[in-house]
C-alpha cells in the first residue's frame, strides 16, 4: 500500500475545447476551461463558483472524464488519469451528483434499481440479498426508508429525489464526489436539509467533495476553500472566510456585493458594484485577461497578456495585473 497522499485530486493545465460550427466546413473552438489548474486535499470541500456559462460543470465533467480532456492532466492520489483502465479504476473511487433530480434519475426503473446501478456495473455483490441490505444501508445514509425501495422516482418530491441521486452515488464508496450544484433546482428550507446531509456523509465516511455552485451564500457554507471562474479560467482562489472577508480580484469583489446581507442596517451601508456590458462568448473570447472587457480598472496591459494565477498572500491566489 503506497503511502497516502495530501492532495487526493490535483489538476494541472486542464483545457476542454468544443468544435462549433461557424459555417461552411469551418469550425471554431469553444474554450469551455482554459487552462485550469488546483488542487483538493483529501477530505476537504473546495467550492467552484461563477455565472452560468464560465464553465464551472464543465470542469466536474471533465474531472470525471466525462468529456474527454482537451489537453492537461488529472492526477488522482498520485497517479494521473490517462488510459481506459486509469478511468476504470478511478471511477470506482470518484462519482457524481447531478444537478436536476428530476432528468438524472430513470423513471422506469424503481428506487432500489437506481441506486444499485453502480453495484451492477462494478459487480459488487454475490446475492440478492447482499445488494438489497447495501440499497437499504444507503438509503438509511441519506434519510430515506425501507419502504421507499419499490416506489418510482416520479412518486417522489425534489428534495427526496436528490437523496436518492446521493444514495446512488454513494454506493461504490467513492472517496471522491463530484457535487454539479445540487441544492439549485431545490426549495431553500430543503437546500438547507441537503447541505447539512453532505457535510454529516462527509464527516461519517470521509469524503471530499468538488462542489459547483452559483449560489454564494451555499458555497460559503460548506466550503473549506473557493475558487471563481470567469469565461473559462481561474481567476481567484483562497479560504473561504479569507475570500468573503478580502475579495482581491475586481470579479470576486463584485461577484461577492450581490450576496444579499440578512441585517437591513449592513445591507444598507453595503455598495453594489454592477458590472457594465454582457459577459463574452467563449467563442470570441476578449484577448488578454478575460474579464477586461467588464473590469472598471482595466488598463492597455490587460489587453496584450493573459494575467497569471499568482500567490498575492499566503494560500490566497487570483489572476490580475494590477494586484
């Protein structure tokens, strides 16, 4: 047994580029991620945030090796994740939780059959009886009973289909989880519900969790650090409470003044920074740093060099020229 690493996943220069039609014969890359690089540290949440379309799903994906990587590397516990049998094996310690309950769980099949899926493909039982006391065992994990095993998913809320969507992707015992923001297609008093879960599964069975988000105020919660992204690309990453408490990149700063503030007073006293223009097509993306286009600081360097990941402070890192 090799001695156990401290970082469980590490992403080096990971790109993941689509070929879009742009006429006749003539195709374009869409720069989905573009180069990207961190790492997560065995049983620590890092939260991926952003608007929609900066890519954040795509990266999980990628990870996963459900789109195959442009270029870059995926290293899993040291090893890096290349050929058919590297994915075979990773797949068996690394899973994902979709984002929709109600398109990622098959309506014909039962409760008991979506959750031993996995069991299926890896082969992870010798009787019935074996598979029917793991589905039940994970069914318990995630608060959902006994009898809930013969019952379809349509029969069932948004909130007990994502229980069953954690249920199935916690029956290979995965170290590894791939969470595509799942609290959004959910009511706010079940987000809460759903969140607390994740944190009790990751505290009761050790894992470490990639956890893609819009929502700030979720991400903060359970997240030990965070990174943003913006048109494909990394552009800050720190602690948590270090990136709420001191926002350095211009995106994050007014990323972060649109969380909204429970205390009238504070919210108040808070400035919203609102950023000018659309955010650009990854097609046509703007030359240099890509936020230049919205930043209000932009000078003529940041149209000539993309700026680079930098450590400004000890374990804070954020792309910018002017830091």
């Amino acid at each position: 047994m090799s001695e156990k690493t401290e970082n469980l996943v590490e992403i080096r220069h990971l790109k993941e580029y689509f070929n879009i039609n742009v006429g006749f014969f003539k195709t374009k890359p869409l720069k989905a991620v573009d180069d990207v690089s961190f790492t997560i540290k065995r049983g620590e949440t890092l939260g991926l945030v952003g608007e929609s379309g900066c890519g954040k799903t795509t990266v999980g994906r990628t990870i996963l090796n459900l789109y195959k990587p442009t270029a870059g590397e995926i290293i899993y516990d040291g090893k890096p994740v290349k050929t058919k049998e590297d994915i075979k094996e990773f797949r068996k310690k690394a899973t994902m939780v979709f984002q929709d309950p109600y398109s990622s769980l098959n309506p014909r099949m039962t409760v008991q059959d979506i959750i031993a899926e996995p069991l299926d493909i890896h082969k992870m039982y010798k009787t019935p009886e074996q598979r029917r006391e793991r589905v039940l065992e994970l069914m318990s994990y995630v608060g959902l009973n006994s009898e809930h095993a013969s019952r379809y998913a349509h029969e069932f809320s948004g909130g007990q289909r994502q229980r069953i969507g954690i249920a199935r992707s916690l029956a290979i015992n995965p170290e590894f989880i791939v969470c595509d923001e799942p609290v959004s297609a959910l009511d706010v008093s079940i987000q809460a519900q759903v969140i607390n879960m994740f944190d009790e599964l990751q505290e009761k069975l050790g894992l470490t969790y990639l956890f893609i988000a819009h929502d700030l105020l979720v991400v903060r919660h359970i997240s030990d650090r965070i990174g943003v992204m913006y048109l494909g690309k990394l552009v800050e990453l720190a602690d948590a409470k270090e990136i709420y408490d001191h926002p350095q990149h211009p995106y994050s700063i007014s990323l972060l003044s649109a969380v909204p503030v429970p205390d009238p007073k504070e919210a108040r006293a808070n400035k919203r920074i609102v950023l000018s223009g659309d955010i650009p097509s990854p097609l046509n993306a703007p030359s240099g740093c890509p936020f230049r286009t919205r930043c209000p600081r932009a000078c003529d360097k940041c149209a000539e060099t993309v700026p680079e990941l930098r450590e400004i402070s000890p374990g804070h890192f954020a792309a910018c020229h002017l830091l």
